[in-house]
C-alpha cells in the first residue's frame, strides 16, 4: 500500500492567501502575490514580461511618439493578469515560505526601482518635462507653464522652420533654452525694427492680432508654416541682419523685446537641440493638453 509523506502532500487552499494574493499582485506590485504563496518563479516570469511589455512599447515609441498612449494599456492588461494568475494559484493551496518571502521582499524593492528606470527610459529616449522659467517664449508659452519634448523628432528629421524646440544654452553651459526656429542652415534673416521677420528676402506674414501680453506688449499673429502668436514692443525690438551657418539654426523668443536668442548669442548648433516642445500640459495650474505650434 503507497503512502504520501507529509511533506509532498498538497495544500489546503487557504482562503486569506487565496484573497491575499491577487490583491498584492494588483496593488502593490505585480509578482507579490505568487511570492507569497509559493511559486516566486512564476512571479518573476510574470515582472520578466511587464519590463519586456515596456520595452516594446519604448522602443516602438522611438519610431512613433504617438504609440506610447500603448504603454498604461499594456501596464494594466499585465498586472491584471499578473494577480488573476495568482488568484488562481492561491486557490490551488500553498503557504508562505522562506523563499517566497525574499521573492515578496525583492518585489517590494522593485516596487520603488521600476518607476525610476521607467522614467530614466523614458526621459532618455523618448520624452521629458521642463517648466519654463521666463517670459522668454510668451505668449506661446508663459512663466511656469509645464510642456513634454519629444526627444525622437530629429532622429530621422532635421529641425524646421516654425519649430519650438529645446536646446543647450552656448552661453550658459547645463541650462536649456526653449525657443523658436526663425531660418536654417544657409538662411538669410532680417529682423526688423517693428519686429517683423524678412526671411531670405521675403517679409514674414505678420498681423496684428488685437491683444496685449508680456507687460503690455501687443500682440501679433505670425506664419512661418504654421501660425503661431508673437509679442513686440513698439521700438524695443533690436534690428539686425544675419546669415546662418550650415549645420545651425537662428533661434528667437516670441517675447521679442525680451528674448536671450541667437540676436544675442548667435546661430545654434543643431547638434545642440535637444528635442522638439509637442505638448503643453500645465498651464495657469489647470491641466490641459495644449498642442504647441
């Protein structure tokens, strides 16, 4: 007659493990739940495919910014699976061991690990936030108002005219600068007195539009490809002329009475841009999700 040790025998299922355990899984982080009830292999295959998910979705990302609204959707689908499975596990009967509580310990470690590689991924390779700290780009973008940069814009594109980009300051090493590209490599750009921009012979199509802004200045729409709002001082805008270098880009504030900008510091490197500004997402404390143009 065969017998069972005690040892290799089942477990009874454990009704609080069995409750226990998904919830870990859902709320804490993924994984958790399967440590606690014996199967920490499991669990670590499962956290394997939430960073191989995000992986996928970053470097899908790096081809098309737009497929990264993917990213919460794959996060979630995999964490509600991750505590689904280890519903089911938990249901089957086990109890905790000494392993299973360096797999929950190490789970809670990664609980705080995760979302900083996550954000150094992503702030490396696909998109960062910055504050603006002046009036420089108002009315565009004001004082304290919060954007995102996408970092792959130039990966395969060269910056254009009319973009708002961010760059390395030359004249402040370790700052960045947010402004606008008024004339590329080759350009020849005149700025003149009333503020109005005559690129490569041709006057740039400005318009007043009725409005004040930047300490009372007023306001002006302007079209280098897309329109976009400009504020001039009457007789504060400094006139010059200007010749662009290959491999550069003349970059202005839409302040332009109060703008440090390529009329100060010269053309800028576009191996210094650091991305182009897509979305604002802060502005006057309210969120909005403001297209910058």
């Amino acid at each position: 007659m065969s017998s069972t040790s005690p040892s290799s025998a089942p477990h009874a299922p454990n009704r609080t493990l069995r409750i226990l355990a998904p919830l870990l899984s859902l709320f804490v982080f993924p994984s958790l739940g399967h440590a606690i009830v014996e199967r920490p292999l499991r669990g670590a295959a499962w956290v394997g495919s939430l960073y191989l998910g995000t992986l996928v979705v970053i470097l899908l990302g790096r081809i098309e910014l737009r497929l990264l609204v993917a990213l919460p959707i794959v996060l979630l689908a995999l964490i509600l699976a991750t505590a689904l499975d280890a519903w089911v596990v938990g249901a089957r009967g086990a109890r905790p061991t000494v392993l299973g509580w360096i797999a929950f310990g190490s789970g809670v470690l990664a609980l705080f690990v995760y979302p900083v590689l996550l954000a150094l991924a992503l702030r490396a390779t696909l998109v960062e936030a910055f504050r603006i700290p002046s009036a420089g780009m108002c009315p565009t973008l004001v004082v304290n108002d919060h954007v995102f940069v996408d970092r792959t814009a130039y990966l395969r594109a060269e910056p254009r005219v009319g973009d708002v980009v961010v760059h390395r300051s030359p004249a402040q090493p370790g700052y960045d600068f947010i402004r606008r590209v008024v004339a590329v490599g080759g350009d020849e750009l005149e700025i003149r007195a009333d503020g109005v921009l005559v690129l490569n012979g041709t006057a740039v199509l400005t318009r007043p539009s009725g409005g004040n802004a930047c300490d009372n200045a007023a306001t002006y729409t302007e079209d280098l490809g897309s329109v976009h709002e400009i504020a001039i001082q009457a007789e504060a805008v400094e006139p010059g002329r200007f010749t662009v270098p290959p491999g550069t880009l003349f970059l202005v504030g839409d302040n332009r009475q109060s703008s440090a900008d390529s009329r100060h510091h010269g053309p800028v490197p576009v191996a210094s841009v650091r991305g182009r500004v897509a979305r604002r997402w802060r502005h006057g404390g309210a969120l909005v999700w403001d297209e910058v143009r």
